[in-house]
C-alpha cells in the first residue's frame, strides 16, 4: 500500500480542514508530586507534529505533515484556488486564511456546527486515525506518519467502495508505480542500489 498516496494528490479543494496532532508522547512519571505539565514546552520532547487535513466536498481527502499548524499555511495556499470557502476551528494559526479566502470558523466550544461552519469531516477523518492508532496500527510518529495519514485518507475516501473494487484499484496503483523510495528495503536500515 506503500504507492497509493502518489495517485490523486494533485486536485484544487473546496474544503474543511482541521488537525491532529500525533507523537511526541512523554511518560508521565509515578508519584504524582514529581510530575510536570507535560502540555508546556520545557516538559516536550519535540517529536510531536501536527497532521492537517484538506477535505474536499464530496470526501477527497488530503494529509500533510508538519511542525506547527501555522507552517501548514503555504501547504494550503499552493493547493487550495482563490476563492474557495474554508470551514476551520478558531485555531489563531489560520487568521491568515481571511486574506485568500472566505473562511468559515466554528468554535468548538459553543457547537460543533453553526451557521454552516464545521469541521466535521476533517473530524472524522481524525476519528478514524485515531482508531487505527488504537487498533491495528499501534504508534503513529516518526518519519513515516504522513504515510500513515494518506493510508487513513485513502481508506476514508474509499470507505463506500466494495472490498474488491479497493484490491483491484490498489493492485492497479501498485503495478503502475515505481517501487516506493520510502518502502523499499526500509527493514534492511539502508537504502536501496
């Protein structure tokens, strides 16, 4: 599954877009009086990224990877037309989608959607990560989390699409690609000839 992601990620969004953030976990430690708010930054690793997620009407689907929320902003503006209506939470990192676009903001501590702003879909796109963190994936960090999030994202835009259709349409992918420069020989630590 290592080539689906490169299939269909060049495409202009007319989106809601939200974020997670994933890694970058600290232990807390066992007595209580010894622990640190591990929310500060002195207390963090700093292995901790934030995905964002572009959903486009309709339910295309596209993950990025970054530091902060607001380094995200360039990824939104290469991808996203001029004019587009963006539905964000009140996050302060995307004030500076009001000069490109018509951005709709929902502040999630009054409603989950008012007045036609909602982040629902990027929040179910979360929603499902976050599960599979849980389940069968087990740790979502490092170096290929955002493999991780276009697997998440090709799985929520293919959720309606029968079990055979999805193995046909990854085989096809597969057998029209490249080998992955990420996946090939990744368990032998180095890279390829």
């Amino acid at each position: 599954m290592d080539k689906i992601g490169a299939a269909s990620l060049e495409r202009l969004w007319r989106l809601r877009h939200n974020t997670g953030y994933f890694g970058g976990y600290v232990k807390p430690v066992n007595l209580k009086e010894n622990r640190v708010d591990r929310r500060l930054l002195r207390n963090q690793n700093g292995k901790r990224k934030v995905v964002v997620v572009v959903r486009e009407r309709g339910g295309n689907t596209l993950p990025a990877v970054f530091r902060s929320e607001s380094s995200a902003l360039d990824f939104i503006t290469r991808r996203v037309a001029k004019g587009t209506i963006l539905n964000a939470d009140e996050a302060g990192s995307w004030e500076e989608l009001h000069k490109r676009y018509e951005v709709r903001r929902i502040n999630h501590e009054e409603a989950y959607s008012a007045d036609g702003a909602c982040t629902n879909w990027a929040e179910e796109f979360f929603s499902r990560m976050r599960r599979a963190e849980i389940g069968h994936h087990h740790h979502l960090a490092g170096a290929y989390l955002l493999r991780y999030a276009q697997e998440a994202s090709w799985r929520e835009d293919n959720r309606r699409a029968s079990n055979g259709d999805q193995v046909n349409r990854i085989a096809g992918l597969a057998m029209a690609h490249k080998p992955s420069v990420d996946f090939s020989e990744y368990w032998q630590r180095h890279t390829p000839k």
